[in-house]
C-alpha cells in the first residue's frame, strides 16, 4: 500500500456534561484524528489522548509532534504490505503509544477497506453484539450518583462504573447497593490511593464490587500486588499496563486479576491483539476501557471487543451519552439495551459527518 497523503485533524468536542475524575474535570474534549489516504481508500484514527498529562504523560500537542516529524515521513517514503509491516517499521521508536496508535489505528482501517472486510473479521473477532457498559463521573451529591447510576440501569447498560477519589468512596457506593441492590458494580479510582490505605480499600469488600480499578499508582505492580493480599475486592489494572510485558509481569507479581485493555495506551490494535491472547491463555477476566472517544475511537474499541478473549461489558457507551453530536456518519448507539451491533461495512465501519467535523473543526493540516 502506497500512502498519498495524510491529514490531521483537530477538533473540540462539546460534551453534554462535565466529566469529573480523580485527577480534573473535562467540560469539552479536544480530538487529535488522524485520516490516511491510499489506493483510492481513507483509513480514520484517534489519538487516545488529551490536552493535559494527567492520565498519562501524553498530550495532543506531544502525539501530534511525534506524528508529524517522525510517523509522518515514514508513512509517505515507504509502502506497507500489512499492517503488521507498518508495526515493525516503527518499533525503534521508543513509547509516545498513544500517538503510535492513532497511525496505526488508521493503518488497519485503510488495508480493511481496501480488502473489502470488516476490520473485527480482519483481526479475528467473532462476536458482532457487544455488550456496553459506562462509566460515571464523580457526582456533586450521592442523591445525584444514585439518581443517575439508577437511570442507567434503567436503560440497559450491563456494568455501572463509578469514579472514587479519596472522601467520595465508602458512602458512594454503600448508597449505590443499599438503594438500587445488587448488580454489576465497579469502582475506579485512576491512581488516587497509596499502599497505606488499605484498609480504607478493604472497606469496600463487603459491597461484592466486579473490581476496584487502578488504585494505586499509574506505574506501579509491587504495591498494587501487596495491596491483592490485602483486600477481597479483585484488583484490575488499567494504567499499569502499558504493553504485554506489563501485563507478563503484572501476572507474575500477583499484581491484578482483572486487565482494562484500552487501545491507544498500549500502542495500537496489534499489541492489543496480543495482550487479548495472554489474557485468554491466562484465563485472565478482560475488557476494553474508553478515554471519552469520539464515533472513530468508539468504533475500534467496539472492533476490539469482538475478539473472544474480552469476558466482561466495557465502556463503549452510545456516543449520545458524552457529546451532543458525533462526528461520524454511524454514531455508536444500542441495537437492543445495552447491546451495540457490529457494522459489516469495510473497514472500521464509520466514515466522518461532513458538517458536524467542520462545525467542530480547530484546524487541519495536510502532508503529502
């Protein structure tokens, strides 16, 4: 495959309602897409990151530059025979996954086009309903959390997540049962406790929560596996797990027992595909996790979910949960509650909506 040109587009993205985690609040998102033309086909990706570094070190700003001087210039001197190629002709270019994965993202998507398949057949998915669950953002009150955890359920969804951050945990989810009972229920706390609140954790076990995710530090095994022999609540590692060597020694330490595999943190769709294996050859309970994703990243996360390994609801919620308008021709949206239907179309299924990705459009810049 001979690439032609290569497009960046950035975007902000209105969001129906702030979304609060332990690290900040996100009123609108910016989108990094990246849209790579060749052999009369365009294959779509998005950046999984954000304008700050407080999920990870990775920011627009930071991707978008490693995109356009180093990426770039490769994707337009070199062809590619197979997406896996494209992988091993940038592996000497050292983490930036995010940024990787954008590229690679639309990589995939242009060969699956082109070839006339759906990108889940092309990378051996098999399952075309995916079960959907969400996640919700720390509320002003516990009122606020259960009114709309309750509304949720009431739509559908297979798994309720809820962000914690120290102060907002115990009475948070001792509502959540004591009002609305027994279902699938997890909590996330993206980094916001230490080793020394582990009792504080363990006070969570007699809520039978699915898992407590990424308590500890955003880079850390050793403590998240001390912390495993301390409470009942399975532990899943979302941060920490940055690639399949992170998840071999994370297994090894005792670390987790549950993995959030979110594409754009581990690099792309091929490291993804490998980390789904070890996880099914380890009988390791997997699911995909979401970054705020427009129609194009909800699209792939849908597409990756498709693979047999993935056991548990992941957070592809319909894009009408987050923004007021997608920007794609295909919005993610439920075929029956709580189930999103694969597309057969080629590729990754969705192509942009002309005139909401230029109402929504901050700049773009053309190569090639």
């Amino acid at each position: 495959m001979k690439v032609e040109r290569v497009e960046l587009h950035r975007l902000r993205m209105p969001m129906k309602e702030p979304f609060e985690t332990s690290f900040g609040v996100e009123y609108d998102k910016s989108v990094l897409i990246v849209a790579i033309h060749g052999g009369g086909f365009v294959g779509l990706g998005e950046c999984g990151a954000a304008d700050d570094p407080f999920y990870l070190e990775e920011t627009n700003a930071s991707a978008e530059y490693i995109i356009t001087h180093f990426l770039v210039p490769m994707l337009l001197s070199t062809e590619f025979d197979s997406p896996e190629e494209f992988v091993r002709s940038i592996a000497h270019i050292r983490r930036n996954e995010m940024a990787k994965a954008a590229v690679e993202a639309a990589i995939w998507d242009l060969f699956s086009r082109s070839r006339g398949t759906p990108l889940y057949r092309m990378i051996g998915g098999t399952k075309i309903e995916i079960p959907v669950g969400i996640s919700v953002g720390i509320q002003p009150t516990i009122d606020q959390l259960v009114s709309k955890v309750a509304g949720y359920l009431e739509q559908g969804y297979k798994r309720i997540k809820i962000k914690i951050k120290p102060g907002k945990e115990v009475d948070q989810v001792k509502a959540l049962r004591t009002t609305l009972g027994d279902f699938p229920l997890m909590a996330d706390a993206n980094s916001a406790y230490c080793l020394e609140d582990a009792e504080l954790l363990g006070s969570l076990d007699r809520y039978n929560l699915m898992m407590i995710e990424q308590p500890l530090a955003y880079d850390d095994l050793i403590d998240h596996a001390e912390l495993a022999k301390k409470i009942s609540t399975p532990i899943c590692l979302d941060e920490s797990i940055r690639s399949l060597s992170h998840l071999d020694a994370a297994v090894r330490l005792g670390s987790c027992q549950i993995v959030n595999l979110k594409m754009p943190r581990v690099g792309g769709v091929l490291e993804s595909i490998k980390i789904a294996n070890f996880c099914a050859g380890a009988g390791l309970d997997l699911w995909c996790g979401g970054l705020l994703e427009t129609g194009v990243g909800r699209a792939f996360n849908l597409a990756i979910t498709s693979l047999d390994a993935f056991t548990l609801p992941g957070d592809t919620a319909p894009s009408e949960r987050y923004f007021v308008r997608d920007i794609v021709d295909r919005p993610a949206e439920f075929s029956s509650p709580g189930i999103i239907s694969l597309s057969e179309r080629p590729g990754v299924g969705v192509d942009f909506d002309p005139s909401t990705l230029q109402d929504y459009l901050v700049a773009s810049t053309s190569f090639g």
